[in-house]
C-alpha cells in the first residue's frame, strides 16, 4: 500500500467537511420571493427564508422584531457581504420571546425563517417605510465574520520582516536595504534659572 494513499484519504475527508452546508434549523424548502415584491403584498401565508444585517432590535412585551437591511443568502443561508450583498430593501421578523438587544446589535448578520404576515408602516427619516413582516419560526444570529487585514504595499510585520529583532543586521545588504537606521533627537536644553 502506498504511502500516499492515507494521505489523499485523508484529504479527501477534510474537502468534504469543509464543504458548505446550510445549519440545521435554516433547511427546508422556501418560496423564492423578494424583499420587493413582497413590500407591493399579496404574499401573504407564504414561507421565506430571508436574511440581512440588523438595523434594529425592539423588544416588546410579548414579542422581539427585528428590523432588517435584507441581504441575498449565500449557500449556506448566510447574508452576503460585498458588492454580492447589496441591499434588497428592509423587512422586519418577529418572533415570541425576548431577544436581548445587546446581544443582537446593529450590523450582526441574521437570517429568519418564517410566514410573511402582512405590512408594517414606519418611518425611515420622513419616508413612510412598508416593511414586510415576517412572523418568524427561527431566528439564527450569525457569528462574527473573523477580519482579515489587508496591509497597504510595504508593510511588514516586525518579528518576520527583514528589519525585525530576528533577522537583526547581519542579513543587511544590498538585497534587503542594508542596515536599520536609528534617529536619535537630542534633549531640549532646560530653561534657564529664574532670577
């Protein structure tokens, strides 16, 4: 047996798993109706699963909406980000229960299963918004998205750059720029005494 085929294997095995799949309590079969067309009505009854990026979360005596910057889901039901998210309007789901909203802030990803229940008329500024509502089944908080920075041309990081306190003066030269050159500002004079 080869020494490589455990390896493939195994490789194999972590493509599958890495594989994109849409989380438990989001899977099922959803009617296909956007943000807009669903703000004219008349799709009343009918099951979405709608996602976006919260705006707003109003906890009430009985119920919690949320109001949302409806974004198109990727495969995995999450909100996209990018030029691949832009904006498809603004709904609002409501669900029973008490959603805090410290945990459920401005900007998280969220994505709501549920039935849409009619329009509900608020204000955006001065416009008379209609947002769609959604009397949710599931509420699923994304987690954070990790950051990725991306540094300008030229950075580098000071333990893995040639300047950095590992590489010290001895890899200098003509290659990497030469030796580090340290400024060093004389103290100012003190003032003189007082008289």
């Amino acid at each position: 047996m080869s020494a490589y085929r455990p390896l493939a294997l195994a490789a194999a095995t972590a493509l599958l798993t890495a594989c994109a799949t849409v989380p438990q309590p989001l899977q099922g079969t959803y009617t296909d109706v956007p943000v807009q067309n669903a703000q004219q009505g008349g799709a009343g009854g009918t099951r979405v699963r709608w996602g976006g990026e919260i705006i707003k979360t109003e906890p009430g005596p009985q119920e919690t909406c949320f109001y949302l910057l409806s974004r198109p889901l990727d495969s995995q039901a999450r909100p996209k980000l990018g030029d691949a998210g832009a904006s498809q309007g603004r709904f609002v789901a409501c669900r029973a229960g008490f959603y805090d909203p410290e945990v459920f802030t401005r900007g998280r990803e969220l994505t709501v299963t549920g039935t849409l229940h009619g329009i509900v008329s608020k204000k955006v500024g001065d416009f008379d918004y209609a947002y769609p509502r959604v009397e949710a089944d599931v509420v699923y908080l994304w987690p954070k998205r990790p950051v990725y920075v991306n540094y300008p041309p030229g950075f580098y990081d000071p333990f893995w750059g040639p300047w950095g306190p590992y590489w010290g003066p001895y890899w200098g030269g003509p290659y990497w720029g030469g030796p580090r050159v340290i400024v060093v500002h004389p103290r100012p004079a003190p003032p003189p005494p007082r008289k």
